[in-house]
C-alpha cells in the first residue's frame, strides 16, 4: 500500500459509492481495495478502522450528492450562484475529510495530510497582512 491508511480509508469510501451508483464493475475496484486494506492491518484495529471508514463514508456521500448535477452538466440549471455554494460545500466537506483522515493516522502513525483547513489558514494571513 503506497499512500497511508487514512487515505486508503477514503478511497475505499468512495468506491463503495461508486460501486453503489455506478454498477456491478465499480464492485471489482472496492472489492480490489478492501483486500488490499484486509491485508495490511491488525485485527485490534479494526473497531477505529470502521468508524473512520464510515465517518469518510458519511462524508463521501454528501460530497457525491453535492457533486452530482455538476458531474451530469447541469451547472447552468443550477445557476451560479448554487453551483457556488456547491463549491464552498465540497470544500468544506473536503476539509472534514482530511480532518477525519488525520485523527486517524495520529493514532496509528503515518504521513498527515497538510491540506485540512487551507482555507482557514489563508483568511488567518490575509488578516495579518491587513
């Protein structure tokens, strides 16, 4: 496994909705990564592995869901302004992710994301420079 388990924690996720919405093939990919994951960690593990991988799964489907008219090419029905509020959305929810994937490998060691809350840390430069 070359990204950490958090990580791979997410992607997981996301091909269980995949193979949720999508069809029988998207199965093959998620069935490909939970034997990857069942592979690489301990049985004491696993009570924290499920509840990380359904909070990421949690907040996978909200981002599918916000996601999906703008997958579909719909952004002109939904105007600029929704297509907008969609963005900050995503992005937010994005951050959770990386939030949840974090508290993960704190407790069982790997590399942190640094993304979790750009946007956060940007607002707090900018107020400085002001």
């Amino acid at each position: 496994m070359k990204m950490n388990l958090g990580e791979f924690l997410d992607r997981l996720s996301i091909h269980l909705h995949k193979a949720e919405k999508i069809g029988p093939d998207s199965y093959k990919e998620f069935i490909f990564y939970a034997q990857e994951l069942l592979l690489e960690v301990e049985v004491n593990d696993f009570n924290k592995l499920i509840k990380t991988f359904r909070e990421l799964y949690k907040v996978n489907g909200q981002i599918w869901k916000l996601e999906s008219d703008i997958r579909l090419k719909k952004e002109k029905q939904l105007g600029i302004e929704e297509v907008g509020k969609r963005a900050i959305a995503i992005r937010n929810f994005n951050n959770k992710r990386i939030t949840i994937q974090n508290e993960f490998i704190e407790e069982f060691g790997g590399h942190k994301n640094p993304n979790v809350n750009y946007w956060k840390k940007l607002k707090k430069i900018t107020k400085k420079e002001k």
